[in-house]
C-alpha cells in the first residue's frame, strides 16, 4: 500500500524531502501469502566496487580504506544505504527495512 517515510527515514537514507515528486514509496499491509508480514520474498541491496587500474595500484601500495573508498566513490561506487535509498524511492522496498539492514553504513 502507499505511504509516506516519517521525516526521520528520510533524513536517515538522505533522502530530500523537497525532490519526491516520483517516488512510490509503498508498505506491505500484510495478507496469507506473507503471513501478514506485509514482506514476501527478499530484494538484495548492493554495494559494489569495481576495480579499475588505478585502484588496483592502491591496492598494490597498501593504501588505508580511506583512500580506497574515495577511489570507490569516485568511481560511481553506491553505498548499501545508497541502493537501498534508491529502492526505498522507486517503491521496492520501505525505508524501515533499509535502515535496519545498513546500521552503521553512514555514508
């Protein structure tokens, strides 16, 4: 069913309240198929670090993590509350489900 993120989700995934003219954002109500559950199956959230040569050379140099996210970032890296976000907007899964699946993914 429809519905909309408290203020607090949505500051929580970075989502701008002021930009949502297209989102879908939908709650499962529940039914016998989910065991009034209101999910039903699972849908993956990714984060995914594609490895170029530059990067690859900071591997090789034992660069921090730091540097190596960055390098990921700059790259077009998203971070698992980033898909999630995406997801959230598009109507595939709840803000509620995201948060909880990405505590302590900040960024």
């Amino acid at each position: 069913a429809p519905y909309m993120p408290s203020e607090s989700e949505l500051k929580a995934l970075q989502i701008d309240p002021t930009n949502l003219k297209n989102a879908n954002f939908t709650k499962g109500k529940g039914c016998p198929d989910c065991a009034k559950t209101g999910y039903r199956g699972r849908m993956g959230i990714f984060e995914i670090f594609v490895v170029d040569d530059e990067t690859r050379k900071l591997i090789y140099e034992s660069s921090p993590s730091s540097v190596l996210r960055a390098q990921a970032r700059e790259i077009g890296m998203r971070s698992l509350r980033e898909d999630g976000a995406r997801k959230v907007v598009a109507g595939v899964t709840t803000a509620e489900e995201v948060i909880r699946a990405t505590v302590g993914d900040e960024s």
